[in-house]
C-alpha cells in the first residue's frame, strides 16, 4: 500500500439494471464534495456508467441523459432477434451508449476502468480493461436469455453479474488503497434454511409461501418475456405454481444475490453504499429520478465515514 498523500481510491460500480441509476446519484455527490476516484470496476449498469464518468461524462450530464430519454420508446424499438442464444441482440442500446459516449477505446478513458463478462460456456469471469470500448460494454451488459452473447475470439461472454455482481477485489487489483463499493442488489434478508415434510397438512397450505421483499421483484423480466411471447398477464384470483416466465426472472434474482452476499463477505471493501431503492424493479428505467435520489441520498448520509476514510489519504 502506498503511504500519505499517494493513497489510490477504487470504486466498484455494481449490478442492477435499472436499479444502477443510483450511481449516478453517488457521483454527483462525490464530485461536489471533490472526492478523487483514481479506479473504476463496473459490472453491468456499473460498467456503463463507470465508463461514461470515466470518458468525461460529468454526473450532471448523466443525469441528464437519465431523467430525458423515453426510456419506454426505446424498449419498443429493441431489436428481438429469432430466439437462438436471446431475443435481443443489443444494437439499440449500443447505439444509445455510443451516443453518449466520447470514447471509442479503453485507452482514451480519463480514469482507469475494468469492467466484468462472464464466458457462458466456462462460466469463467473475465475482466475487460483493453481494446474496443463498445465491444466490451456489450458483454458487460449482455444479461444471459435476454441479450444475445458477445463473441470474443473463441469466447461468448454474458453479463458479469452471474460471477461478479460487485466487482470491489478488481478494484482493489488495479491499485487501489481504499475500495468504495456502490451495491443497488439489496442486502438478503437471511432466514434459517427450512425443512419441508410431504404431504403438507391442510392446515399448513398457505403458511409456508414466502415470497421476496418487494425490492427483488423480477417483475420487469417477466413483463419483458411476457411481451416478446405475446402472453397475458396472469390472473391473480388464484395461487398456481410460478410460470416458465417467473421462474427464469425470479431465479436470476435470487442467484445474484446469493453470488453478491457470499463475495462481500469474501472480499473486504472499505466502504459499502446500498441506496435504499424500496420497489424499484430491474426494468423501471423510466424512474431515473426515484434511483438517482436514492443515490444521492446514501452517499449524503455515508459522507462522514468517507471522509473519514480519506483522511489517510
């Protein structure tokens, strides 16, 4: 570790589609404060808008862009492909990012950026800090049976979420003394493991469903592939088994914040913001300003443990 005034802050920017928002919050009270970001890791949203800061993009001018897309005329305009490895193949989006991205190569950053994809053949997690800048933000974001794969030389990279949902150790690799760690994957509300005993008495039918806070609703996947399927809503005047639809959403769900629980509590980060996104589902892009705030507000509330923390620096 470097000493003084040489100490190197790292921030790891996580996952959360449209939950992520929040970042931007958390920047835009970091640069009025003047708090130095030397390192950025980003997995997902976090590698987008990791990149986006880090090619000079200030938080206000994300802001900007978060509060004035039609974020619901662009989920008409994604481009469905024939469902062979996803429905989408992620040319819109690209298009939009490199709207609003100045840089085109890794190099070109301002800050140095690291950002997560998974090899879905491997289930390798492979970091991406080189080379073509869209290319790469395409595999960080390619969330797995939605979007289609990035190919990268013999590899299919998805999304990093499925290894990495918060990337703090990348971080900390690239050189960074103290690891500030933005997570918008609420903490688990962890229960004692639960022992079932078939059949259930009659009595007991309805005691034993528990569903997920209200904050890890997969509603917005759900709606997504009910949409591509052209399915109906289904009706609420009976408990059935969860459909095909729910049960890829809510799975995906439930895997990112078990992965993230279990590497937080692995890798040591210096500082860790939850923004308090109460209902806010992973497709809700059209609440950019709830999620901004939201950011905003735990990075006010967390100000005297990071100065605190930069005082070493």
């Amino acid at each position: 570790m470097t000493s003084g005034s040489q100490l190197k802050v790292g921030l790891a920017l996580g996952s959360g589609a449209a939950r992520g928002l929040s970042f931007i919050g958390v920047l835009e009270v970091f640069e009025d404060e003047g708090i130095p970001i030397d390192f950025i890791a980003g997995t997902s949203i976090g590698a987008v808008i990791g990149a986006l800061y880090a090619s000079g993009v200030s938080a206000a001018q994300l802001k900007e862009a978060a509060l004035n897309i039609d974020w619901r005329k662009l989920a008409g305009l994604l481009d469905l492909v024939l469902p062979k490895s996803g429905f989408i193949n992620g040319n819109q989006v690209a298009e939009l990012i490199a709207e609003l991205l100045p840089a085109r190569d890794f190099s070109e950053l301002h800050i140095p950026v690291a950002m997560t994809a998974t090899d879905v053949e491997s289930g390798e997690l492979v970091i991406l800090k080189q080379g073509d800048l869209l290319e790469a933000l395409r595999a960080a974001i390619a969330f797995p049976g939605i979007f289609t794969p990035v190919r990268y030389g013999n590899r299919f990279l998805v999304d990093g979420g499925l290894c990495n949902p918060l990337p703090v150790d990348i971080v900390r690799a690239m050189g960074a003394d103290i690891v500030i760690g933005v997570s918008a994957i609420p903490d688990v509300d962890k229960r004692s493991p639960q022992e079932a005993i078939f059949p259930l008495p009659k009595d007991d039918e309805h005691s034993v469903s528990r569903k997920l806070p209200a904050q890890f609703s997969a509603d917005g996947i759900e709606t997504l592939f009910r949409r591509i399927w052209k399915q109906p809503a289904p009706r609420k005047d009976e408990r059935k088994p969860p459909n095909i639809f729910r049960i890829f959403a809510q799975s995906i769900v439930i895997m990112e914040n078990e992965i993230n629980a279990l590497r937080l509590s692995k890798n040591h980060v210096d500082l860790l913001l939850r923004p308090a996104l109460r209902n806010l589902t992973l497709l809700e892009f059209h609440r950019a300003a709830e999620a901004i705030n939201a950011g905003t507000n735990i990075a006010h509330r967390e100000l005297p443990a990071l100065r605190k923390l930069l005082n070493k620096r």
